[in-house]
C-alpha cells in the first residue's frame, strides 16, 4: 500500500496499482432498494429448511460479511423475500440512529431475508459496500434516521446518500483485504475464547479434587501433562506431582491430601475507607472501588482521590473484593493487587483479603464455588457480603509447594489470555487506523 496526498476523490491510503480518482455519485443512482417480509420469533426452527436473517441479529450476530446464518425457518419460500448474493441489508427501524447505521453484505443466494430490513442491490462489490456504509458513511446514515423512541430508515434516505465509488478492481482488493484482517481478528478472538473455556475446564478438575478430598471419597490421581494438547481433553481430576529439588521432571511421588480450611484461619480481611463528597481531591490518595476492577484486573479510568493520612494502605498479592454494591452480580469480584499498586486507598464497598497463599487463593476466587458461596451469604435487603461471612467461606488447601505449581500453570494461562486480548486489541485499532485512510 502507499500513501498518496489527500483530495476530494482520492483516499490517503491505497494499493499501489490504482490511479484513478474514485467516482462520487448518489447512492440511489447506483443501486435500486427493496424491502425484506416479516418473519417473527415464532417462526424460527432448528429444522428449519430455509436459512434466514431478522433485523435484530443484525446487531448482535452480524458483521460487515454474512457467511454463516444462524436461523432457520419453515415458512413457505414462496411467501419470503430470498436473498441474491452480493445483496447489503441494513435495518429499516431500531432503538437509536447509530445502531441502524450498519449495513452488511449478504454473501450467499437464497437467504430470506426478515421484515424491518433494506436491501440494497447494486453492481458494487456487495463486501467493499458494506464496510464503506458501517465505516466511512455510518454518521451520514445516523443522519438520516427519522424517529424519537423508535428510528425509521427509509429508501429514499438512503438513495440520497453520496458515495464515493473506486473501480470494480479496485473494490475488489479492498474488499478481500479487509476481509483477511477481520478473519484474523476473529482466529484470535476464538483462541481467546478456546483458551477461556481451557481455563476453565482446569479449574473445575483442579479444585474438584479438593472439594473430594475434604469429603474424603477416594479418587484417582492423574497425570497433568498429557492434557496440555489442542483437544483440551480434561480427566475426572487433576494432580499435580513433586518437581526435584534440582529440578527437572516430577519426581513420581504424590503431594499429601488436601484439607478443608476457613479463609477465616488462613488470612485476615481488612475493611475500607469510609469517606465524604468533601474529602474528595485532585491531590488526595488513590481510593480504589468496584469500578476499578474489570475483568478481575485493575483499570484506572474511574478514579476517585481523598484528602486523608488514615487509612489501610494495599500491599503486594492482597485480593480486592467488592463486598457491597448497588448490583448483585458485581458483588464478590475481585483483582490482585500488583507491587506497583501497593500503598493507595481502598473504599469502604470494597475489602482485602491478605493471606501467604494468595497467588493460590485467587484462583480459588474465580470458581463457580466461590460465587455460589458469595450470593448464598448477600444481605436480604442490601446487596451486600460481610466480613464475618467471608471469614467462614471453606476453602479447599493443598500443600504450600502444590499450591504454588497450581498457582504458577493457572497463571500462565491467564498470561495467555492478557497477551491474546493484547493482540486482538491492536489488531482492532490498525484496523481502524486503515478504515479511516482506505475510504474516501
């Protein structure tokens, strides 16, 4: 690709075998409209012989290329509106302008296509149109979008919008270029999601042992190694074996039997600061709440600074928890504190738990197990956990070492999935950076 000076009908960024000015027209002098025929809710079916396409999933199942369909319906082909390949559909109504601004390209004949959709047929690569629409176009489309509680998009909107339309070539190499970076993007977003769902099949056959142990029911300790393959095939339970002192393979024997504790009796739980609208200030200390945890790592986008020398300063691998709460489901989430975090405030909806066995702890506190015990012990009025009821949670303890070769695998799998949502996120904003330069 190379990057060209900037006008009117030429994009600042293009491959270097096209020259020509792109042609600006209205939309409506290059494409003829039409709309799709109502299917409901209840027409849908899993045996359903013809693939079909609803407004809605526009939004939560559709990108800028339908290749795959996810409905079916029984309905009489003859009374439906089949789609033609290279058709783009974008919704006729919806809840606000911005969402009906999202056109997507059709690429397969015979999909009925439901009511409260425009469909769009043009000799325009049906792929480089759509993501001109969704991209380049999107705030123009919003614009046009009539409605106050429901928004309505019409033909005739639409055929006043002006394009800006390269070579058929030319849409082409966009077309195809675009679609290898968004098959990137969603290769890594499902090994993300293969690596989310390795996690946690682990840690059910991990912490399964414990919950058997403490029940003292026999079971049969398996080897952890041959499970690290691409299957992802878990045994019943999961075992860990004594490393060497000098390292090395396992040394073949087992780790002692696990036992049932209290957080109560391993750790101790420290209570928030408790502050005023008028301690808050520019210059105080950092008082870290629920909003700064997300997806039980810290984030600092929502920060809140008081005035005061009193508090509970966090150290190195204490575990924030939000113990309180305006909703339920964020009740119990938690981060671990990192040593360049030690010493800021926490709130007073919020507690540490500081124990020798954290690193271990913490993934204790992402089971199923934890968040049953959290919910069952929530306050009948309000939505929160006290301290006295988290000192009482039973914990499954292994050994110090097993803990920490537990600690140490579950944690190179969250590395993995940081570094995966890392790639996906950089890849998301190249791919940004190119949509505002590939269009005109």
């Amino acid at each position: 690709m190379t990057s060209t000076k900037q006008n009117r009908s030429v994009p600042q960024l293009r491959f270097p075998e096209f020259e020509d000015n792109w042609n600006p027209d209205k939309l409506g002098s290059v494409a003829t409209f039409s709309k799709g025929k109502g299917i409901s809710k209840a027409d849908i079916s899993e045996d359903g012989e013809t693939e079909c396409i609803r407004y809605g999933e526009l939004y939560t199942e559709y990108s800028e290329v339908i290749t795959k369909i996810v409905s079916k319906t029984n309905i009489d082909k003859a009374e439906l509106v089949l789609s033609e390949s290279n058709d783009v559909i974008i919704p006729a109504s919806g809840e606000t302008q911005i969402d009906i601004a999202t056109a997507s390209c059709v690429a397969k004949s015979g999909v009925a296509l439901g009511g409260d959709l425009n469909i769009i047929k043009s000799e325009i690569d049906g792929i480089f149109l759509s993501y001109y629409l969704n991209n380049v176009r999107k705030k123009n489309i919003a614009r046009l979008a009539q409605g106050i509680s429901v928004v309505h998009l019409y033909a005739s909107q639409l055929a006043s919008l002006t394009v800006n339309i390269p070579t058929p070539p030319e849409q082409t190499k966009i077309a195809n270029f675009l679609t290898a970076v968004d098959k990137r993007i969603n290769l890594l977003q499902k090994k993300k999601a293969e690596l989310e769902q390795y996690k946690k099949g682990v840690m059910q056959k991990i912490f399964a042992y414990g919950e058997k142990s403490m029940t003292n029911d026999s079971i049969t300790n398996d080897e952890f190694g041959k499970n690290r393959n691409s299957s992802f095939v878990i045994p019943n339970y999961i075992r860990f074996k004594p490393t060497r002192p000098a390292g090395g393979q396992d040394d073949g024997s087992d780790f002692p039997d696990w036992e049932e504790k209290k957080l109560g009796e391993i750790g101790k739980i420290l209570n928030g600061l408790t502050y005023s609208p008028k301690d808050i200030s520019d210059k105080g200390i950092l008082v870290l709440r629920s909003s700064n945890i997300q997806n039980r790592t810290l984030t600092f986008n929502d920060n809140v600074f008081v005035e005061t020398q009193i508090f509970n300063p966090v150290k190195e691998n204490d575990i924030l928890i939000c113990v309180r709460n305006g909703s339920k489901r964020l009740i119990g989430k938690n981060a671990l504190i990192n040593k360049e975090n030690e010493g800021v405030a926490f709130g007073a909806f919020m507690a540490i738990y500081r124990s020798e066995c954290n690193q271990y702890l913490f993934h204790w506190f992402d089971t199923d197990e934890y968040k049953k015990e959290v919910h069952k012990n929530l306050g009948a009025t309000i939505n929160s956990i006290n301290s006295s009821d988290l000192r009482r949670f039973k914990v499954p303890y292994p050994s110090k070492r097993e803990q920490q070769k537990i600690a140490n695998f579950l944690s190179s799998i969250d590395r993995s999935i940081t570094n995966s949502e890392l790639q996906i996120t950089n890849m998301q904003q190249w791919k940004q950076g190119l949509l505002q330069q590939l269009f005109v």
